[in-house]
C-alpha cells in the first residue's frame, strides 16, 4: 500500500502561477494575498482571496471575445497591476 502525500487546498483562496493572468485578477479587483515561491521554487503562485466572480473573470479572460466589454481593462492599470506584481515576485517577504 503506498502512502501519497496530498495538500489539502483552502478553498478560500485561488493559487495560479500564469503572471498576466494574475495581473488581469488585479485589475479586475480580486485581493493578491500571497506570492508562493516555496511550494515550487522553479515556479511562484500568485494567491489570491476566491470570490465568486473569479470563475466568470477567468471565463471571460480565456474565452471571451476580442472586443467583448467584460475582457476590456484599463492599459494604465494593466501595466500598474504588472509593476506591483513584479514588486511583491522579487522580494524576500511578501
């Protein structure tokens, strides 16, 4: 019988290591909790508090129309949610 280590995921939260993907959340509200460079030194996970509209956000970010108003954001928050999420990857303490 073999023993398998599993991580119980808190269901509060919503990890995703895809940077523009995570910028996009930024901007469109979700709160960025953490960076996780520990739990895969090769690959940080941005951490984000879930909320409901996460899953539409998502939806709309991947499947969504070009020009559909529900993926528009803002170019100057974009490149703001970019700068700080940067920020928060490269130092030591989050």
């Amino acid at each position: 019988m073999s023993k398998t280590k599993t991580i119980k995921q808190d269901d509060r939260y919503f990890r995703i290591s895809s940077f523009y993907v995570a910028a996009f959340l930024c901007v469109k509200g979700l709160e960025l909790v953490n960076v996780d460079k520990i739990t895969d030194p090769r690959r940080a996970q941005f951490v984000f508090l879930d909320t409901p509209e996460r899953e539409l956000f998502l939806k709309n970010y991947n499947f969504g129309k070009e020009d559909a108003p529900e993926a528009m954001i803002d170019a100057r928050k974009f490149v703001m949610a970019i700068k700080m999420l940067k920020d928060k990857l490269y130092q030591d303490k989050f």
